[in-house]
C-alpha cells in the first residue's frame, strides 16, 4: 500500500481539494476526520464533526478510542486498497494517524500550500470560521443517517474517477464549531406540513401530525383533510413525497418513514 498524506491549518480547504487530489493522483482511499472513505464511500470510523467539543473532534481524528482505532484498521486491511491519502493539520498528525491504524510509512507528503493558492484558502477559511462550514469528501446520501440533525448541502463538482459520472462533496455545519446545542420545537414539523398541504392540490388541511423527533431515525403520521372532487389516493402520495423532502430539507432530519391517513373529505 502507498500512503500519502495532505497537510494544512484547520480551514485551509484540505478536504474539499482531495478528491481533486485523489483523482489526479489515483488514490482510490481516504482518511480524514476519523473516517475511512472507499472509493468515494464510507466504510469505517466516526466522524470527528460529529462531536460537541473541539478536543473531542481532536480526539476522534487522532483515533485514540480504541474500539475506533480497531473498527478502522479492520476495515482497511479487509479492502486493502492500493493507495490511501491521510488527511490532517500537520506532517506529525498524519504520521500519528498512520502509526495509531498501523499503516506503512508515509512515502509522498503534500502540503495544501502546494495545490492551493493564497486567495482559495483565504476563501475556504471565511467560510469555516464566518459561516461555520465543513466539508466532507463524500456523497450527501452517505452521511444522512451520521449527520442527521446537523445541516447538510450536498456538492456537485466534476466527473470523478472513483466516483462514477460526478464525485460529490458534502458541506455541514457541525454543533460544536458553530450552532452548540439545538433542538427542533415539536410545531416547527407541523408548521412544515401545513406549508406542504397549501402547495399540494387536493389537500384540504392538515389535521395532525405526530413525530418522534429522533433525527436519526424520523417517522412522521400525518392525518389531513382532502377537497371532495381530488383523486385522494394520488393528492395524499404527493403530500407523502413532498413532506418527506421538505422535513429531510429544512432540518437535516432522516425521515425514515411518512405515514398519510385521510381523515375527512371536505
């Protein structure tokens, strides 16, 4: 296996250029932040973005927790890809990220100074310190379940080699660099509902909604009221969809399941 390794400052865009990086040079595996990314998938670890303190975010990247170090390593020497780039905030972090999974030495070092110019990583840093972005080399759908309750925009930037016809980036917005605790208030999903009946046609009102709030795992049941002269079964499908991509689109919640049930013909 070759390793490489992209060093730079937190904020620098390391992890938006690297699958630039991984395309130009055909390396086909990725560690950053406590993931181990596979041909533009998630295969092993926890994100270090997922945590609530900065030492914690520290933490995970380094791979101290054991049971994390194990699950990764596992993973990696189950795949055991060609190459692999590392990902970190300096040449000593990635070398300690290559000792701590047991990889080989780290044979090709690349700074983010050298693919990058002064203006894109002046820019990369407004956008992590003012807005609180971060970005995560992956398609969206990968990390909706991890990242569920946090804010997520999906990028689409280029056809990608491992990635098939575009690689996609993910930015999200983590609690512990930007938002701190939150919740979502029980009225906020059937304020939502209500909009998506208004839009969707042969929805009269929306009676109720009962959510459990868990933003891993989110089931919605919705009961409404349907205009007399609609198709029922065709208007409470499309309000289905709809309130499904409107939750999962304004809470970064993972709907899993959306029950509709008339309850009146108005």
């Amino acid at each position: 296996m070759k390793v490489f390794s992209l060093s730079g400052k937190s904020g620098t865009g390391k992890s938006y250029q690297a699958m630039a990086l991984c395309n130009e040079k055909g390396i086909e595996s990725i560690i950053d932040d406590g993931l181990f990314i596979y041909r533009n998938r998630v295969e092993a670890g926890t994100s270090a973005k997922r945590q609530k303190t900065h030492i914690g975010a520290i933490k995970t990247a380094l791979f101290t927790d054991d049971a994390h170090q194990k699950e990764v390593s596992q993973r990696i020497r189950q795949l055991n890809p060609e190459t692999l780039l590392i990902i970190g905030t300096s040449d000593r972090m990635t070398r300690q990220i290559a000792e701590r999974l047991r990889l080989p030495e780290i044979s090709e070092r690349i700074h983010i100074e050298d693919i990058t110019t002064e203006e894109e990583r002046k820019m990369a840093n407004k956008q992590r310190v003012g807005q609180g972005k971060h970005v995560i080399p992956v398609p969206t759908p990968q990390l909706k379940r991890d990242f569920a309750g946090y804010f997520m925009d999906p990028l689409r930037l280029f056809r990608g080699r491992f990635g098939g016809e575009k690689s996609e980036r993910t930015v999200v917005r983590p609690t512990f660099s930007y938002l701190g605790e939150f919740f979502i208030s029980d009225t906020v999903i059937t304020d939502i509902a209500k909009c998506v009946a208004q839009e969707t046609d042969g929805i009269a009102k929306v009676l109720k909604v009962y959510e459990n709030t868990a933003p891993d795992s989110l089931h919605l049941d919705a009961k409404v009221a349907v205009d007399a002269n609609t198709q029922i079964w065709d208007s409470a499908v499309a309000f289905q969809h709809a309130l499904a991509e409107q939750v999962e689109y304004m809470t970064a919640f993972n709907v899993v399941t959306v029950d509709v049930e008339v309850k009146q013909v108005v």
